[in-house]
C-alpha cells in the first residue's frame, strides 16, 4: 500500500514537473482578449474577446511551441490572457508574414519568441475575417 502511494506521489510530481513555464503561468486563465492591427501599427482592425476554455486552450498551445530568435519583422496584433479579470500574460504576434511567424511574451523577466505554425496563422487570419472555429 505505501509503495502504491509513493509511486502515485512520484509519478504525480513527475507529470507536473514536464509543464512548461508558458503552461504553468496560464494556468487557470478564464478569458482572453485578442487585438488585430494594420500590420506594423497601433490602429485596431478588430478585436475579439472570449471566455470559451476551448479556444483558450488552443492559443495557448499554439504559443507555446518551438522556441525561436526574435526578429524584427513588426507585429500583427496582441492577445492577453486574464485569470480573474487580471492580466496575466500580454503576448504579440505577427502572423501575416510568412517567413517571420511568431510569437514573443516574458515570463520571469526574460522575453520568449516561438514560431508560428501555420495552423496558428490560418486560425488567427480565421479570426480577424470574423470566422470562429475552435
């Protein structure tokens, strides 16, 4: 019976422990408002706002992928994700450009970029045409 509960314990710490610091930081975010702009400027083409656990699942898979260097290619738009009505990670995204699709946001005071995956851009792009499919 203790070796039962040991091996549970154990496998419960090594299964948290493989979350990524992007996944633990958002961890119970219950809205999300994403901002599109004219490429490269602050004035706003749409925004969207949500609270679908769904859909903010998948954006933050979608910003939590391969690493990347940060290039100076403008951004987009921006998505900030809310636990509680608080802001809790502001992320900007450029998604138009296919040669520099990314994403950059800081946890812990250091700044991340990840690139984009296609299925991202193509979601985002869905989003901002007014389609929603998640």
């Amino acid at each position: 019976m203790r070796f039962s509960l040991f091996v549970f314990i154990l496998l419960f710490v090594t299964a948290s422990c493989n979350r990524s610091a992007l996944d633990k930081h958002l961890a119970g975010c219950d809205s999300l408002v994403i901002t599109f702009n004219y490429p490269d400027t602050d004035s706003v083409i749409n925004s969207i706002s949500t609270t679908d656990t769904k859909a903010i699942q998948k954006l933050k898979q979608y910003i939590d992928g391969k690493k990347d260097t940060a290039r100076q290619c403008g951004f987009d738009g921006n998505m900030i994700f809310f636990r509680d009505q608080q802001q809790v990670l502001p992320v900007v995204f450029k998604y138009s450009n296919e040669s520099c699709r990314q994403f950059l946001y800081e946890i812990n005071s250091a700044v991340s970029s990840y690139s984009m995956s296609n299925e991202a851009a193509d979601f985002l792009s869905s989003l901002v045409e007014g389609r929603s499919w998640y």
